[in-house]
C-alpha cells in the first residue's frame, strides 16, 4: 500500500522530470540539427591526418607531362586516385623514356597500371614488356583515348579490339550497363560533344561496362588477357565532371577494390532567410497574380518543405542580414527581423540547418582585391571592416537563434579572396566550414572535399538551381559514383531570374527539382540525407582514415586507421558476392557495389567466390 503510493507519486515527478527535459533540450536546440548521429563536426584536433594511405605503391602512372592530353588528363586522375587513397609511382615519358629494362626490374612491385597518356609511340616495340606483364597478372587502365599509331595497333588485339575504323566515334552521351555505376537508370547527355572515341570493333570476350549510342559505341570494357587484366575507357572527356566514370573504370582492374566515400546528401537555400524583395516579380505575377513576398509564404515555401518530407531532405539555409551595399565605417544592424522569425525556426524545425552567407551579399574581397569578372560587387575597406562584418552577422543570427548552432559559411556567388579566407580561418572561429563550389570560374572559391590546414572543412557544392542541365546531370551521377555524394543549392530568387529559368515558372522549376531529388531517392536509396554541418562532419571522417586490405579467395581482411566513430567504403567486388562481414556492416547497392559502414579498425568480408 505505502509503496505503491510511493511509486505513484515518484511516476508525477518522474513526468514532470521528462517534460522539463524536453522543453530544456528544446530550448538548447538538441531537437534541432543532425547532431545526433556519427557526421557531427568534430574539433580540429581530432583530424590529425589528411587523405593518407597506408598501402604500398603499387599502382604505376605512365604519363608524359609535355603532352597537353596526357598532362590534362594526369591532372583529374592525380586527384582521383588520391581521394581513392591510391598509393602511386608516376613514371614521366617526358624526364625519363620508357625503358624495358627498368621496367621488368620494377614490374614485380606493380600491381595496377594506368596508361594516362595517349601516344603510344613513345614506347616503340618496349610496349609488349608491358602486355607481357599482364599476361603474367598484370592490371592495366587505358586510361584515356589512344591515338592510332603502329605501337597502339601492335597490341589492340589484346584489348579487346577486332578491328579499328578510321574515323573517331563522336559521343554524345554515357550510358552505364545495369549493376556497373549508381545512376545506371539514366542516359547522361553530354553537353558540346565530339568525336572523341576510338570507333572499334569488339572481341565477343569483352565486357562491355559503358557506352554511348544506343550501344553503338563502347565506352568502358574489360578483357582477361592471360593471368591479367585489361580495363580500357574509350570516353575522351577528362574533367572534374567526369571523375567518376575514371574512378569506377578503375575499380574493374582487380577482383575487389576498396574505397572511401563520404556518403552525404545535401541541399542548400543561398539567401534564405534574407531580406524579402519588395513588390512584385514578372513570372510570379504572371503565374500566381500576387507579389513576391506573399508567393514566397504562401506557396514557395510550403512546396519546398512538402518537397523536402517526401524526399527526407533537411535544408540548410545561409542567412543574409541585409542587400545594402556597405563596405566601410559603420555596418549597421538590419531591425526588421520578422521574416527571419517565421522562416528560419520553420526551417529548423523541419530538421534543417542555418549558416552564414553575409553581412550583406559583398564578398570578402580587401582593397586590393582586383575581380576578374565583373558582377558589380565591391571590394571592402579592410580586413577589419570584413572581419566587423563577419561578426555582425554572427550576432545578429544568434541573437534570432539562440537554440541553433550555426557553423557554415557560403562565400556570396562563391567568391572568395585569399585575404577572405584568411580571416575565416583564424579570426572568426565560429565558422568551421566553407560551403563554395566544386568548379572553377572566374574569382570562384573553387574546392575539393577535404580539410585544410587552418581546420576549415571544405565542402564544396556541385550543381545548382531547379534548371538541371546536362552537365550538372553528368555531375551528379560522376560525384555520386566517386565521392558517393551529392550537394545541390538554389535561391529563393531563382524564381526572378531568367538566367536560373525564372521564365519557365515555379511549376516547372518545381518538378524539376522533384525530379532531381527522384534521381538520388532511386539512385542512392542508402545515402546520408545531411545538413551542411553533417557533410563536414562526414568529410572530416573522410579525410582521417587511412586503410588496407588483402583479398584471399574466401575473405577480404580490412584493416583502417584514424577511425574517430565508423568512416564509408565502397566495396567494389567483380568477381562473386560478398556473404557477410564482420566489424562493419555491409550492404549491397547494385550487382556489384557494397556500401561498407566501418565502425571497427579491422573488418572482415566473407566472399563466395563462385556466387553472382
Ligand atoms: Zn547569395
């Protein structure tokens, strides 16, 4: 009896103990952001390593960095095989001529090699010690397009190919074959083709793994020469767009190749919340009959959060206090902070994120700064004046949101100066992340995922807009199927610019995006959906593992290093399945891929060899 009144009244205090947690976690934001899970971000001590490997140099790059192909093309597969943490040894034709000799002295400690070159003179008749090599085991990438030349010709039969047409092959698009690339769904249209394929006629042993045409020209395939291997990509395009068709050619060159991802999804809104543009834009008025501010509450932006819950999208959105144009003396508070109110803790509630985006929309670009293009912008007074800035805006969003943690910048139309990021850096230590752009332009802050020496996170963006061209197409299928992510951002304001396809209407823009979104959601149902601060935090794990593996008939022994809580691997196994694992868990992503979630420095993968 007395007990039982005890239990009762302890159950009252216990309720209230539970209800005042929830409203403290409220309070501190805890119910906020993604900082629940392993992509939160760290602090900087704790990446002590960046992109390391700690597997022997096996893989040999033959290229000649007087040739602007060959240098071209060494330029992205330099960059690839980092990210892979593909230890190399680069034998430059232009400092050191292919000798046979050296060759077969070093070919026992080669275990992949990469033709990053495309004239095949250079190594007249030597070139058959190097066929001769993979007829014992070798592994050996056609990395690029070969020119003809008697050499090419001497070992095209041993390629695969049957004959040789005189003319190029023009490719006006890419087209995986079914359990090869994540996306195979998808024809990529390629924008300003060319004929920049070999026309061939194949061996019926090859294995074609991508293609363009309906078919009608190969792309990618594979034939068994001897105890070896040849891998040949007959694509032609080299560029940042398409590293991740080289980096998956790559990964058909041995039974099993293991590499790290970053697996993060994300999406940005640039100015948002912003100030809210006054009276009316051309195309809303013409769809919707109202003014910009009211199309922006009433439709814009339930649609995009509608959109963001059927595809489990948390957006981060990048604060703009104000679009005056002040550069120096006094930056003054913007006091109308409504929009901000109503905008941002909706976006925050729906699991989002906010960064930082700008005092104003100037970048950080001092006195000295010169802009190669022209978009009006101008340049601030002083480091001081842009560091004011910085701060300004730091206070004024946290004056708003006191509950969230706000660690992301985006530099304003991703123009940033060396001066800029600077002060980022080492001056306003509440900013741990850049958010700029993937590609280069003129005064772009252009990226690699990676973190720099300063502890800044670089997370760059890769395609933009609800106006996907083919080429942020090709993009995000290249970058889901390297990096295994993909980062897309907009503006609230697209809807007012012709350029960003203002004149095709919300509705289009609409299912534009909803397609895009579609594509990741068949594409990659196994991807992170993350903030900006969860793909840091992703990437900062990225960066500090370092790993190794050795593959027996039945079993994969793994082991990796600078695991801080688990890291991403893709697995990719060309020849039978893997059962089970052990020390990471393993899921199959198409016939061929497995996403490895590694939360042990040793893992094990059990493989039936004779399984497809
Ligand atoms: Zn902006």
């Amino acid at each position: 009896m007395k007990k039982g009144r005890f239990s009762g009244l302890f159950r009252v205090i216990f309720g209230f103990f539970g209800i005042f947690l929830l409203l403290l976690f409220e309070r501190v934001g805890i119910l906020y952001g993604s900082n629940t899970s392993d992509s939160y971000v760290l602090s900087t001590d704790r990446i002590t390593r960046v992109k390391e490997s700690k597997k022997a140099k096996t893989c040999l790059v033959i290229i000649d960095s007087d040739n602007k192909s060959s240098a071209n093309a060494y330029e992205q597969y330099e960059q690839i095989l980092k990210d892979m943490r593909i230890q190399t040894r680069v034998w430059d034709l232009s400092l050191d001529k292919f000798e046979q000799d050296y060759f077969n002295e070093i070919k026992d400690d080669v275990e992949t090699l990469i033709f990053c070159i495309n004239d095949y003179s250079q190594f007249g008749e030597s070139i058959l010690s190097i066929t001769n090599w993979v007829k014992q085991g070798g592994r050996a990438l056609i990395g690029i397009t070969p020119s003809k030349s008697r050499e090419f010709e001497m070992i095209s039969s041993k390629l695969g190919i049957v004959e040789t047409g005189d003319s190029y092959a023009r490719v006006d698009d890419f087209t995986s074959a079914d359990g090869f690339m994540l996306g195979a769904q998808n024809t990529y249209v390629i924008e300003d083709a060319y004929e920049s394929a070999l026309s061939v006629q194949l061996d019926e042993s090859c294995r074609i793994y991508a293609y363009a045409g309906d078919g009608k020209v190969p792309l990618i395939w594979s034939i068994g020469y001897g105890e070896g291997r040849f891998v040949f990509c007959n694509f032609g395009y080299m560029g940042k767009a398409y590293r991740g068709i080289y980096s998956s050619a790559y990964t058909l060159l041995e039974d099993i190749c293991i590499y790290p991802v970053i697996n993060a999804s994300t999406f940005y809104i640039d100015d948002f919340p912003s100030p809210v543009p006054p009276g009316d834009g051309q195309y809303i008025k013409r769809d919707y009959g109202m003014g910009i501010a009211d199309f922006y509450s009433s439709i814009w932006w339930p649609e995009m959060l509608a959109l963001g819950s059927q595809h489990n999208v948390k957006y981060t959105g990048l604060i703009i206090e104000n679009y005056n144009d002040t550069t120096s003396g006094e930056l003054e508070a913007n006091k109308s902070t409504a929009d901000y109110y109503y905008y941002g803790n909706m976006l925050l509630n729906q699991g989002g994120e906010l960064g930082y985006h700008g005092y104003n929309h100037q970048p950080l670009c001092g006195p000295d700064y010169v802009y190669q293009e022209d978009l009006g912008y101008k340049t601030w007074d002083s480091a001081e004046t842009m560091e004011d800035s910085l701060k300004e805006l730091i206070d004024f969003a946290t004056g708003i949101y006191p509950a969230a943690t706000l660690s992301v910048y985006v530099p304003p139309s991703d123009v940033l100066s060396a001066e800029g990021r600077e002060i980022l850096g080492y001056r306003i230590p509440e900013i741990k992340t850049i958010a700029s752009i993937y590609f280069e332009g003129a005064d772009a802050y252009a990226q690699e995922f990676t973190v720099s020496e300063d502890g800044i996170i670089e997370t760059p963006r890769i395609v933009s807009s609800c106006n996907i061209d083919d080429f942020m197409k090709m993009a995000s299928f290249s970058e889901l199927n390297f990096h295994f992510i993909t980062s897309h951002f907009m503006h609230p304001d697209d809807l007012l610019d012709e350029d960003r396809g203002a004149a095709l209407g919300w509705e289009k823009l609409k299912e534009n995006l909803n397609e895009y979104m579609d594509w990741i959601d068949i594409s990659a149902p196994d991807i992170r959906h993350v903030t900006g601060s969860g793909m840091a935090g992703a990437v900062q794990r990225y960066v500090n593992t370092s790993h190794d593996y050795e593959v027996f008939d039945n079993s994969i022994s793994f082991t990796c290093d600078g695991l801080i809580d688990s890291a991403y691997y893709m697995v990719r196994c060309n020849e039978g399945v893997i059962t089970s694992s052990y020390g990471a868990n393993i899921t199959r992503i198409n016939e061929t891929l497995y996403l490895m979630h590694v939360k042990s420095g040793k893992v094990t993968l059990i493989r039936n060899k004779d399984k497809k």
